[in-house]
C-alpha cells in the first residue's frame, strides 16, 4: 500500500475492503491466528483518511513504519490537500524520526 501512486476516496475505500478480502482468503488457507502483522496494515490503509494536523501525530506515534513508508503517505494521501509548506512539515517530521537511526 506504500506504493500507491494516485488515491481517492474510493480507492482509500477499496484498499480496506481488498485487505478484508485478503484476510478472508488467508485464514481459509491457513491456521495461524490472529493473522501476522494485520492491525500493521490495518493502521497504515486507516492514516489515509487523517487530516493534516492528525497526521503529524501519527507520524510521531507510529515509528514502526518506514521511512519510505511514512514519505509516501504524506505524499499520496495529503499531497494534493495540503500547501507546499505544511507537506515540507510532516516530512521535517519523517526525517527527525528517522535521524536517530541513521
């Protein structure tokens, strides 16, 4: 879901119902329960539908995600919403998350 390239409300919408889709599949495939690593991915289709101001909090409180995870939803999901200065923002924000690691 990092990768997405373009989004809308129905393609935010989409996104969750293929991963319901998935998960469904899956368990009939398998035993394991709870399925790995769901609510990760849950959380991160769920933070395209925050507002600029939510989305910086998430970025602080979700330090599980990627660098180029977190990029991409700033871009994809407020990019089009948002001004040049508020993007540059939350990226600043990606970026002293990931200082520490560097």
């Amino acid at each position: 879901y990092a990768n997405v390239k373009k989004r809308s409300n129905e393609g935010r919408a989409l996104m969750q119902l293929d991963f319901q889709q998935f998960l469904m599949k899956l368990e009939k495939l398998t035993d394991i329960r709870p399925i790995p690593d769901k609510e990760f991915v849950e959380t991160y289709i769920k933070a395209y539908y925050l507002t600029e101001n939510d989305m910086e909090c998430w970025i602080k409180e979700h330090r599980e995600y990627s660098t180029k995870q977190l990029t991409n939803l700033v871009n994809i999901c407020l990019g089009t919403y948002i001004n040049k200065k508020a993007r540059q923002k939350l990226l600043a924000a990606i970026d002293d998350i990931d200082r520490p690691k560097r």
